[in-house]
C-alpha cells in the first residue's frame, strides 16, 4: 500500500539545487568543478543537525518510501539531517508487485551524527546493515550528501530525481507532527521484542516476516513463489500480546469469568504488573504503532492482522480501563486516531478498504463503547477527574474523523429496516449485534422471584 504520490495533500518534493542539470554524475568540466566547490548542497556530515542513511547499490530507479512519504527515486543514494528519534525506511522495485524491505531506524539525537549504513541485497531484493559510524565511510571520506536544508522527514531526499518545489512551513510541520504521532511509542525495547535484536544498523523486516505461530496466509505463499527471497533473512514478530493469546484468566469463575471474557481490562492490568521491568503499559501503544506502520507501509499481512486484533479485541473491548488506567486508554485511542487520519490523508489505501467484516465489527464496538464512556462520566462526577476527561476528548476526535467516513457513532442508528443504495437496490438490515447492548442498565432484564399468590395471578 504505497503512499498517495498525486494526493494534494501530499507535501511537494524540494526543489533542486543549482548546476543539478548541468552537471551530470563524475562530469569533471570546469564548470561542474566550479558548482561542486560552491553549492550549497555539498556539505560535511559532521556539520549536520541529524543522523544521515547511507544506502548502498540501491537500483537506479526505484521506490522509496521514508516515513509518511514515498516516492520514486533515480540514483537515490542518501538522507540526511533526520530529527531525533524513531524513523521507517523502505525500498521496493516500481514495478508494484514486488515485496518490500524495510528497516527501522532509531536517530538518538547525539553529537557528532551518526550515518546509519544500509546495502540493497539485489541478489534477495533484502535490505542488509552495516555499523554506524559518526561522520565517515569504510574508507574513511567524508560524507557528503546531495541536497542540504532544514531537517525534515523528507525533505532530505538525496536522489538527483530533480524536485522542484520545496515544503513550505506548514507543510514541514505537519508531516514532521504526523509521522510523530504515528511513532511517538516505539522504542529501542518495543523494536528489540517485537522485530529481534538489531542487525547491524537498524531492525530489519520485510512484507514476508510472519508473526510467531501465524499460519502463512495464501497470499503470503503466492508472493513467496514468486520472488527471490533468502527465508535464512526472514524475521519472526513476537508480539506480547498476540492473536492467539487468551484475554481472561483461569482463575475466577461464573460471572467474573464471563465478565473478563467480554472485557479485557482485567487480563492487560495484571499482565502489565507481572511482565519484567523493561515491559510498560506504553509498550502496548508501541507494538500498535509498529504493526500499524509495517503492516500498511510494507503489505504485511501478519502486522495487519494483529493491528486489527489490537484495536477490535483490546481497545475497543477494554472498557474498564477508562477507570482503571485512563492515560494509556487515551494512549491507545490518540494512536488508533492518528493512523485512520493517516490512511484517508496520505495514502492512496487505508485499512479499511479490504476488511468489510472488520470495519462492521469495530463500528459497532466503537458505538457500545462509546455508550459506555458516556455511562461512566455521567454515572458519579466525583470519581470523573481529567484523565478521564482526556479520554473523551480524544474519542471525540476519533468520532469526528470516522464522520468523514460516513460513520455515525451516535445513539440513533437503524436496528432494522431497509436501505437503499446508491445504484437503488434495497437491502434489508438487522444490527442484532447491539441487542446485548440495548438490555443493559436500567432496560436490562432481571430475575424476580413471585409468591404463591403472585404465581396464581400470573398464571390465572
């Protein structure tokens, strides 16, 4: 699923630098002596503000994606001047039916930058590490990179691909704020548990990596037929919490059983308190984030799927930790927020666009938990303080961005009818999932117990 590349919301790629047109590669004209000893966009990398990426034998044309962009690159060689903190590179051939290769990388903001050293693998079409180093090559030259600016998540697109618009302010700022919304809880912790330890210079995965126990899927074995893959390179995914993992425990029994079954709080809490000290609460917005970005950016069918496990059987489902935990709910639901904002601004496929049973099964939980929420707020207001109320709010930012999709969270919503659709055919519709719902609370029915009297006018 690549992102949008004629999307107007997509920011302009920069514009180019002087004598780019002039002056081919290895041309040692005067002239082209001249530009090179006085462009701007032959700077040292240990003046630099951020980490530089190094890719090595990477095809002359091919795709690129670098955090929320992607684009498709001639000559493309390097990045530089990348803002602290964590970053997700990937290749792909533009041919579109290829795998993909990606790498995670972690910026930690240090002085003198770091210049992060990749190699493309064409024999496997797999991206390969080397060792960081600060400021110079194998060789021992300086690095020098193509194109110098501000730092910026693509901005620094080093690939005499000829850009001729640069990103303005505002457009700096809001792809630099979305791709930190997207990551802001992936560690070097949640990559280490998730993808395994680092390889060289960053933690390798590929649309192929399957997560530990997952079956292969039939498009993962028909992708696997037809490209060169070294199976010794692929990666398992160890999620803490995974599809196969049983959100309620043995222990209680009747209806406090049947209570954690349909409400994971309980489960998540205690596994938080018993999991090692490098495991936090914050650990399970990351592992959300990471299946999320690979899972879209890279088409991997593993990720995608426990990204749907995480929001439909965890989030949506864990409506006590509103009370219980409220700042990682409000964690949890920033994050599932600002990826559907991401998939309906800067990709030209979200993740709703293939799972119909997916997306009928999270709009009716969203408006069971929607009620719940509003339950709890208005139930006693003395126990409500703001963490509780930053819950909300950002379910109400949820809310708003599901309306432009056409989604109506609110308590007035068909049970059964008929709906016409745009062609004019009539569909009967029977929402059945909500009648639990509907017999909660005051309208929930209740056991009474009669007299023998009461037995005799009953039946009488």
């Amino acid at each position: 699923m690549a992102a949008a590349e004629d999307s107007d919301d997509r920011p302009p790629p920069l514009e180019s630098s002087p004598g780019d047109d002039s002056c081919e590669a290895g041309d040692t004209s005067a002239t082209c002596r001249q530009v090179d000893a006085v462009s701007p966009r032959r700077q040292i990398h240990s003046q630099a503000t951020g980490d530089a990426v190094l890719i090595h034998d990477l095809p002359e044309v091919f795709h690129v994606g670098y955090d929320a962009a992607s684009f498709t690159a001639q000559r493309f060689t390097c990045l530089k001047d990348i803002p602290a903190g964590p970053h997700f590179l990937w290749v792909a051939h533009p041919s579109g039916v290829a795998a993909r290769a990606g790498v995670w990388l972690l910026a930690d903001g240090t002085r003198p930058p770091r210049t992060h050293v990749l190699t493309w693998d064409q024999d496997h079409e797999l991206l390969r590490g080397g060792a960081s180093r600060p400021g110079s090559l194998d060789d021992g030259r300086e690095i020098s990179v193509d194109i110098s600016g501000r730092p910026a998540p693509h901005s620094q697109l080093s690939d005499a691909s000829k850009a001729r618009d640069r990103l303005s302010a505002s457009e700096f700022q809001a792809n630099l704020d979305t791709w930190r919304q997207l990551t802001s809880h992936v560690t070097r912790s949640v990559l280490d548990r998730v993808a395994g330890a680092q390889e060289g210079d960053g933690w390798f995965v590929h649309t192929l990596d399957r997560a530990e126990g997952a079956s292969q899927s039939r498009t993962q074995s028909q992708l696997e037929r037809t490209i060169l893959i070294d199976k010794t390179s692929q990666h398992e995914l160890k999620f803490t919490i995974s599809r196969s993992t049983r959100l309620f425990r043995l222990e209680p029994i009747g209806p406090e059983r049947t209570s954690e079954a349909l409400d994971p709080t309980t489960y998540l809490l205690s596994y938080v308190q018993s999991a090692p000290s490098s495991f936090t609460d914050q650990d399970l917005v990351g592992e959300l984030q990471f299946s999320f970005v690979v899972g879209l950016l890279l088409g991997n069918d593993d990720c995608l799927d426990q990204w749907w496990f995480m929001v439909l059987k965890l989030v949506a489902k864990s409506y006590l930790l509103v009370q219980k935990q409220p700042l990682l709910s409000a964690a949890l639901w920033r994050a599932v927020t600002a990826q559907i904002e991401f998939g309906m601004k800067w990709t030209d496929s979200t993740m709703f666009d293939r799972t119909e049973h997916n997306c009928r099964e999270l709009r009716i939980s969203l408006i069971v938990y929607k009620r719940r929420v509003e339950e709890f707020l208005h139930a006693d207001e003395g126990l409500v303080h703001a963490d509780h109320l930053a819950v909300s709010a950002t379910f109400s930012r949820l809310e708003s961005t599901l309306a432009e999709l056409g989604w109506d969270l609110s308590g007035d919503y068909l049970r059964k009818g008929k709906v016409t659709l745009e062609d004019g055919e009539e569909v009967e519709l029977e929402l059945s999932e909500l009648e639990a719902e509907d017999e909660r609370g005051e309208w929930a029915p209740a056991i009474v117990e009669l007299n023998e009297r009461e037995q005799q006018l009953l039946v009488g």
